[in-house]
C-alpha cells in the first residue's frame, strides 16, 4: 500500500486563491495493477513511468471516484516513506481537506 498526497489547484485564480483543497488516497498493489493495465492499453504505453505512474493514475481515479476532486489541476507526492510515519498514519483519509487543514497538517508534521 501506498499513500498519495493529492494538491488541486487552479493557476487561473488569483494569487492566494490558487490553492483550492488536498486530498489523501491510499492505494494498494491491486489499485495499480489494474492503471498498469489500462496504460498498457493506452497510447501512451511506451511513454509512462513504468514504476511510478500506475501508482499516480490509482491515486487520480480514487481520489475521482471519491468525490475529491474540485476541478483544476493536481499533484501528486508518494509520502509512503515520510520521515514522520506517525504524522501519515494521522492524516484524515479519502476526503476533500481545505487549504486551512493543509496548513494545520504541514505545521503538525515536526512535532
């Protein structure tokens, strides 16, 4: 299993409006075999990340299908591996989070 830190953002609003919500998605092997597949399907099956994108794509389609994403465009980051465990185990799973709990979450990870 793996853990996706999901930022959606809209580069077309205003500065300090940009950042519109977070998500965070666990993915597991079963999730990415199954994007593994459809991007072998794909056009782009010469051109992916081998390791990395079926990962991504999982994350993007369940983060999709749970209603978390606002529109925009997103970045993904692997925190699977984080220096604070403790800190990943705690965040609040599958739903839209708002810029503010991004923040409170971002100021709790050095503690």
């Amino acid at each position: 299993m793996r853990t996706f830190w999901m930022s959606f953002v809209n580069p077309d609003l205003p500065k300090g409006q940009q950042n519109l919500v977070i998500c965070i998605i666990d993915i597991d092997d079963l999730d990415a075999e199954a994007a593994r597949v459809k991007l072998e399907k794909s056009q782009f099956k010469d051109t992916y990340h081998k390791k990395k994108a079926p990962w991504i794509m999982a994350a993007t389609a369940k983060a999709h299908s749970m209603g978390c994403t606002p529109g925009g465009e997103v970045t993904s980051y692997d925190i699977t591996d984080h220096e604070n465990p403790v800190w990943v185990q705690r965040l609040p799973r599958n739903r839209l989070l708002t810029s503010a709990e991004a923040d409170a979450l971002n100021d709790q990870q050095v503690h």
